[in-house]
C-alpha cells in the first residue's frame, strides 16, 4: 500500500522548486526548514496510516445517491472529520479566516499525499479551496464573513458549477440563468453537470459557486456572472436556515474515481418542494464571472495536475514492490536460490524507471509551479509580475503534463503485474482507471496546450519563456562544469533538447505573429509535451547536481527518453500541413 | 456502435498484406477475390449485426459463476450458436475435420471483427482453434477422430491450460503432475490460473488441453508434457460419458472483458463427489509438451494481435462518430451555424489520425504475418522455410506493437469525448479497460521484445530481418520514383527510418555475437517499437500507392511521427549502460 515518500517530496520542493533558497532568502518570514519538514511528516503520515487503508473501499463500494441524498463510503465521513480536525483543509488558506497562510507549495505537497492515498477523497477539498481563493479575492466583505472561515475550517464545503451538456469546454455556450430578485438576491435555473462533489454527507452544508446568466446579458463569455448559492440559507448567526432550491438529481457511473460522487445538480425547479427558484448572491461583478472562475481554475488546474504525479506516484511504488517480489525466470544480475524477482529483468527496470523518471519530473514541474505563485504572493513590482508570468506558463505544463504521466505511468504499473494486474483485487487497474480522468477535467490537456502556445508563449512580450528556457540552459552548463562522469551524456543531450526547444518556441511565436494560428494550434499538444521533457531533464539535472545519488535516474533520463525531443521539435515545425489535409478527410460530409 | 470496416480490411489483405499477389498467382488454389470479398462481407454483417449489440450487456453483467458453473451474459449462449451455425469456428481449419481451409489471412480478418464487435467473445473461440490446431499436428488419430470435428465445429470448445500460480512468463516452474494410470490414460492434479473459457455455458463439453509433468520428468520446461483433458469423458460413439474430476473454482473480477469467464481450474481434487484424478489423454510426446503448446501460442499471439487491432479500430470508430457530432467552440475550418463539430479542432485531428494510423498500422503488420503463415503453408523448400521464418518475426510484432496500439487508442478515444469518455455509459472507457489486458496475456510484450531480439534475429543466419528491411526500403524507393508531391517529404522520412532501423538491427546482432546479452536485452522493447513504426510508414506507404486517397494519411503519419526513430534508435544503441545503473537502485537489499 502507498507510504507517503516524504523523503523525495521534501528533496524536490528544497532542491529542486526552489524552497530552500525562498527560506534562506526569508522569502517566508519565520518560516524555516523544521517547520515545513515538520508539516510534510505529518501530512505524510495521516495520507499513509488514515487515507490510504480507506482507499479500496472507497472504489469498491462508491458513493450512493438515494432520494437526493449521497452517502459516502463507510469510513469516509469520519475520515473527512479526522481530517480536517487535523486542520489541513486550511494549510494555505488566509489566516484571516481561520488558515495558516502556509506557502503553496506545502498545500501542494500534502494535495499530492491525499491524492495519492486516495484520489476520489483529495478531489474534494480541492474544489473547497477554489471556492475559498474565489469568495476572498471577489466576494463582498458580508459574504465573506458568512461563509469563508466554516470553508476555510471544512466544516461546510464548496464546490464548482460550471459545466451545462452544451457547454463543456466552451462556456460561451452557458445557458443557466439569474434573475434579481430585488432584494439584493437572485433566483437561479438550469442544470450543471459533472459537478464534483455537489452532494455528499462530509459537511451539513454545501456552499455551491454557480455560473449563470442575467437578464440581457450580453451572449458568449462576456455576459457570465458568477453566484454563490448554498445548499442550506444561512441565518444571520451563522445557523442553518431553510433548504435552498438546489438539488441532485443524479450521479455519474465513472470510470474510476468512484467515491467522488459527480452529480447533476437542478437549479430553481421546485424539487423536493422547496420554493422554486434557488437564492444565490452575486460574487464580484455582473457579467465578469468567468475572470472570477479563472481564480479557481487556474489553482484547480495545478490541483489536477497533482492528481497527476499522486497517482502515478502510488502506481510506482505498487509496481516497485510487487516486481521486488514476484519471482519469475533467471536474470544475469540475480545470484540467489530459485527464479529471479522480476526486478532483475532489464525490461522490468525499463517500464519501472520510466515510470520513476515520469514521476519526478511531473512533481518538479508542479512544485516549481507552486513555488512561483508563492513568490508573486511575496514579491512586489516587477518580481511579482515575473512570478506571476512564470506560474502561469507552468500552469498548463503542471496540468497537462503530469495528467498524461498519471495515465502512462498507471498503465505501466498494471503492465508490470502481468496477469495480476488485470485483477481488480490487486489495486494496479483501479490507478489505471482513476488516472484517466485528469488530461480531461479542468481543461482537457489540448485545451491546456493551446493556452500555452496563444497565452502564455506571448507572455512578457514573448520574452518570458525564453528566460525560463535560459534558466534551464544555464542547469546544461553546470552539468557540463560539474565534470562527473556519472552524468554521461546528460550535458550534451540536455543542450540538445534546449535548443529543440529554443526552435520550437521561435517557430510558434513566429505563427503566431504572422497570422499562422493554424500551425500554432496543430503543434500545441507536441509543443506542451516538448518544453515539459526539456524541463524535466533540467530539473532531473539540478536534484543530481544536489545529490549525487540521484544521477543515475537522470542519466536514464538523458540517454533513454530525452531524445524524443527530436520527434517532437519535427513535429511541431512540420506536421502543420500534413495534419490539416489528413484531418479533412475526418469530417462529415 | 461497431460497424465492420469490410472494405478497409480487403484493401489491406489485398494490396498492403500480399493477398492479392497471392491470389493472382494462384497460390491459394481456386479461391478467388469474390469469395474472399463475399466471406469478409458476412463476416462483417454478423459481426455489426450480432456480435456488436450485445456487446454492453456482456461488459454490465459479466460471466457469473455459481456451484462451479459459469452462466454468460443475457443472450450470449444463442449467439454462439448462431455463430457457430455460420460456419465461422471452422473458417480456417482442416477440411479432413469439417472446416473450410480458408486461408488464415481471412480467418484473422474474421477475428478481428469478432474482436472489435466484443472483445470476450472473440477471446473464446480462439482458444478452441489453438486446440485444434495443436491436435491437428500433435495428436493420435484416435484423439482427433474423437475430438477435432466437435471442435471444428464448434460444437465443443478448447482451452489451454498453462498457467500455475508460481508460473506465468516462466513455464519451467510449472507443478501439475500427471500419473499413467497403465491403461494408456493419465490422471491430472493440479491448479491452473487464468484460464480463458475454462468454464461456461456455450457447449456441453470443453476440451482442456493441461501443460503437466509425469513423475520423474526432468525438472524445468524439458520435463512438461501435455495432456487432453475433456470436462466430460467421450464414449466411443461421440455421446458424453461421466464429468471429469476438473473444476472450476473460480473466476477473477477483471478490469475488462467482463465476459470472458477467467477460470481456476482445479484438477484431481475430486470435488463435485466425481472420483480422484482428472482422466487425461497424452498429446504428442512425454516431455514435449511445451514444443506442442507453442504451436498454439504462435497463434493465439497473432490472435491477441489481431485483439489489438480490433479494439483500436472500435475506439476510433466511436470517437470520430463523437468528434462529429459534439461541438464545442469556433474552428477556421467550420463555417456553418453555431459551435464548430470538434473534430474540427487541430488538437482533436491530430488524435483521430494517431488513432488511425496506429489501427492500419498494427493491422498491417498482423496480416502480413496471417499472410507469411498462408504462404508457408502453400509453400515448399526454401520457400516454406522462407515464409516461415517471416511469420516467426512478424508475431511479435503483431502481438506487441498492436496491444500497445490498442491501448493507446482506447486512452485517446477516451480523451476525445472529454468529461462523456469517464462515463461508462458513453462506452469508450469499456475499451480502455477491455485493451489493457492484450499486451499482458500470451507471453507480455516485454517477453515479445526478447522473443523478437535473441530468437527472431539470428533467423536465417541474422539475414532474414535484413531481407524484410531491404523490401521496407524498395516501397521508399517507389515513394521517391512515384514523384507524386502529395507524398510530401515520406521518401527521404521513411529512408531515415529504415537506416535508423538497419543500425539498430546491427548492433543488437553485434551484442547477441559478442556475449552482449544484457545490452540486447535492455534494447529489445525499443527495438521491437522501432522496427515496426519502420515497417508500418512502408506499410502505409504501399497503400498509397496502391490508394491515392490514403497518401494523406501516411503523409501524416512520416511527417509527424515517424520522427520516433531517431530517440528508439538512440535508446537501443545508447541507453543499456543508463539502464543497468539506474536499475540497480530498484532492487530491494
């Protein structure tokens, strides 16, 4: 079962992302080394002794909606209770309310244990602090004394409506709408789906955050407002008033992930005889909902993206144990009595170090996501302005990236089993099949590719990749200083997938500027997963340069897979064309 | 749902695979391409028609067992009689025992639409023509009068009984004992794990083909021999007699192919009160089992290959009918009313045409090695010896690079139908689940890659696989002297390839020469990839020539993904020394 491996988290966050010189540097005030050392043990311990022994149950059994009512698997509620009396649900939220305003990159951090001990439990609060992030930077200061500390506590949770059956990628499409109500209030319509957590019995209420459209709103994106509609109305004092009319209608029989339960949610249709019309209250301006959801999404975008290196994490350590274990056939390597642990098979090290090396560059990737935002929030000026572009070009890589490695990485970890793996008991396919959820909520991965080649490519005037990328050069050149053989070819292949890189990047920007939006968009998703695997040499170099016993792995790295930065780099100059002629032959008549 | 791609399979039977050539020149007798086209024709019909609808109802309910015996799914029973009552169990088996004889090329035609039309159903049968093959060569005349027309017929049904709990991929620990009984008969005890079909309710008799030892057999797979062991013994006249002491004790709660009953099959423990010791027949020689079993595994790979194949060209169907019909967002190729169809997204193109390319190329690479095992057969002398040795290198290939292609088709049709493709009712996750187990069962493809490097190599005195590249090279060189513009840069792609290929193919027979093994064998997955990425841009390739239409597609495929070459290449000449460093840190003290 999955041990929290807070050795290699705490080792990428320091060494890797960033954390250490942010401390040393006092980035965090009187935060230092013990502290975050101190949180990671604990985190990792409840992820490993409380979350994990719940998992099997959790996608056995699911959660079980009757009568508008969803019951969590046995043993969740309480969990939930332990949790949050652990006060994680707050570890980065504002201490104003209630959180320890802890950087983000430890929510991060302890995000990765739950999810790895259990996906469909660390979805949850995830949605929770979106709608903490959104209430505090746009709600009214009346709202935000109603609702935000018992969120930030988790003794209500919060979730995200967004999604309508028309409109799913393009919220342009939204068709829910909001009437005023005169008194300051609004009465909302419609129907949601695949809303994450929109009924369950963790919390006696449930703050829902609502995308809908007012009276003459103007159409497409412009005319979205964005509402906070509460399962129960909340009375001045903060008790439960009467029920809302807000109701599930229905839950999702999903692939994996089955203890979350994804609802249909029924805005304003008189169900279960509340008055018709449920009440929600306008968060920040009419009209301008969508940039209050791109609070959220944005942080829920780095949040999947954990669900990525989470799962691929736990599916590698299964693997690791069970082809330590299972004996079959003679390896040179092996001297002992009888057949040989599949570990000693070549092929096996293969599929086992992909899956490793996969891993680790997804957590570095997302923590140094994480690090950014943490230091946009504690740099002012033009630092800030830095931090904030750098998280935000990261972003989609976080994402994206580490979504996919979730997905190969659980596929392999089922590989690895052989037969075994097919078997639900063993646990291998269960990380298959909650894995394949993340490259598409939250923004499809092709979705999170064209964000990074028409909005973040452009950023600082197109400039700021390019620094990013010179950063990442500049680990080339202290590899090749370094001077130890151990690393192999690592330099040379390090500046080969750098200038790939480096080319692509000027191709795109060049499409770009002269009107070729077209080829941009065809060389997206090769382009996202290119700057990712360059990356991810880079910081494989950069925790090898720290520790010296994590230059094997990175040689692995340069010498076995960087090189698909050559496929990538051909594919994004010069697959344009031949993919828009075959692509034509796809559509309907 | 489902619709047989009939006139895509006869153009790549035909004019990629050599049927054509193989039919003009007689080889194949009389049968002519009307009756080629009219079998693939109802074959196709019965599989959109029948086989494909209750495809759902098998996925949801599964095979059930209860008191030893395996009820199937709702319908299920009547669509193997009618299915049997076709004529398809026999399509390619011996005349002598009441089959067509048709060549295997259209027998793995028909298998792959059985497979795509419902995956548990197709497996099934399978294991019945591998039976009847291995009594075909292996068996007395006695044992084939009894059994072979029932099972040609279908009337009964074969298994293969070969894995033990301790012996998966390694066959040498194999346990289950076989005692003579000095009547000519033997009594079988023993446990067999995942046994395909090991039980149901289709046929009143099931023909158990059991890998065994006899007492003081050589230890390892020298002293295993195989036995006929039918579920109920056979009077002279054909009727059933008493139930045999074997048993199933179980089946396994799979993550797909729900339908396909995967049994413990319990051997001599006299349950159910039958008496002690499963009564067995001898197959072939003592202690030659395994020689006899291969015969079956050779074509129960190419027919996992073929499984391959077939769920790829499933989930490709599914998600381009999805891809036209849901729409999200604007598109510059869209311009009628509303939100664009996705598939007019770049993003979504450049997934269907991966998808595709990967089905025609796994399917290509099938049928060619169905069409070298016809050859052989109608082959004689150095021509046989020729063609038989192309099927031996081809079967890898089939069996790996398309279960791999089936995975990561099922993966990407699930991402193209976005939040839809997580549900199970939208039915792409049911093909993500059912591909995952074909590159696991029939000898991993891990063992493929070594199968394909350290036996498949030194065929012909290492010259076969270089015979098979320079025909790879003849179809670039008519690329090149087609001079047909829409073939964009293929010839100088698809030249760079088949060198990278060459070198490659090199320097693995360099290593297996100088007692480089280890090296050899830390190569064989990426080489294996390699060479058929290779093989399937030639593939491709000779399609369009024979097929301007398909020029498009194989020009996508050279100018985005070919590119794979050069990092496979690097891997297999580059990466063993990387690969044992880093795989040591793997091994448990």
């Amino acid at each position: 079962m999955y041990r929290a491996p807070v050795a290699d988290i705490a080792f990428t966050l320091k060494h890797v992302a960033g954390l250490k010189s942010a401390l040393d540097a006092g980035s965090f005030g009187e935060l230092g080394e013990d502290l975050v050392d101190a949180v990671l043990e604990e985190a990792g311990r409840f992820a490993t002794d409380e979350v994990a022994p719940l998992y099997k149950i959790g996608d056995e059994t699911g959660a079980v909606l009757k009568d508008a009512a969803v019951t969590m698997p046995a043993g969740w509620k309480d969990l939930y209770r332990r949790w949050i009396e652990g006060g994680w649900n707050g570890l980065s939220a504002p201490e104003e309310f209630g959180g320890q305003a802890l950087p983000t990159m430890l929510g991060v951090a302890a995000l990765e244990m739950w999810n790895s001990a259990a996906m469909a439990f660390g979805i949850g609060p995830t949605l929770t602090m979106g709608a903490v992030e959104a209430l505090h930077k746009h709600a009214s200061d009346e709202l935000k004394a109603k609702y935000l500390a018992k969120l930030v506590s988790g003794e209500w949770m919060g979730t995200m409506n967004l999604t309508e059956p028309q409109a799913g990628s393009d919220l342009a499409a939204l068709r829910s709408r909001a009437e005023p109500a005169g008194d300051g209030t609004y009465r909302i319509f419609g129907q949601k789906i695949f809303i994450t957590y929109g009924e369950h019995d963790f919390t006696d209420n449930i703050v829902h955050l609502v995308l809908a459209r007012l009276p003459d709103a103007p159409a497409g994106t412009r005319g979205i407002s964005l509402f906070l509609v509460p399962k129960f109305l909340v009375n001045d004092d903060g008790s439960l008033g009467p029920r809302n009319d807000v109701f599930c209608s229905g839950i999702e029989h999903k692939l994996g992930i089955h203890a979350s339960p994804t609802c249909t949610m029924i805005y304003g249709d008189g169900f279960g005889g509340a008055a018709p019309g449920a009440i929600g209250w306008l968060i920040g301006e009419e009209n301008k909902g969508l940039a209050c959801m791109f609070t959220m999404m944005n942080n829920a975008r780095l949040a999947v993206g954990m669900q990525g290196v989470a799962v691929a994490e736990a599916a590698y350590q299964k693997a690791l144990a069970y082809a330590n274990e299972r004996r079959q056939g003679k390896a040179a390597s092996y001297t002992g009595n009888g057949m040989a642990p599949i570990v000693h098979h070549p092929d096996v090290q293969r599929n086992l170090l992909t899956m490793k090396v996969l891993t680790e560059i997804a957590r570095s990737i997302s923590y140094s996501c994480a690090h950014a935002l943490d230091m946009a929030h504690v740099s002012e000026g033009e630092a800030a302005g830095h931090w904030r572009d750098r998280a935000n070009l990261l972003t989609p890589l976080a994402k994206a990236f580490s979504t996919d490695a979730g997905v190969d990485v659980a596929s392999l970890g089922v590989q690895i089993h052989g037969g075994m793996g097919f078997i639900e008991e063993t646990g291998a396919a269960a990380y298959y099949r909650d894995a394949r959820i993340a490259p598409i909520y939250e923004g499809t991965n092709g979705i999170q590719a064209i964000d990074l080649v028409t909005r973040k490519l452009p950023l600082g005037n197109g400039q700021h990749v390019h620094g990013y990328i010179d950063e990442l050069k500049a680990v080339a050149a202290d590899v090749r200083a370094s001077n130890r053989p151990g690393f192999g070819r690592t330099a040379n292949l390090l500046d080969r997938a750098l200038a790939d890189l480096t080319e692509a990047t000027n191709f795109l920007q060049a499409r770009l500027a002269d009107g070729g939006q077209a080829a941009a968009l065809a060389g997206a998703t090769p382009y996202l997963r290119l700057i990712s695997l360059a990356a991810g040499g880079a910081y494989l170099a950069r925790g090898a340069l720290a520790s010296e016993q994590r230059q094997p792995l990175c040689r692995f790295y340069t010498e076995n897979m960087l090189g698909e930065s050559v496929t990538l780099k051909e594919r994004v100059l010069g697959g344009a064309e031949s993919l828009a002629e075959a692509g034509r032959a796809l559509i309907s008549a």
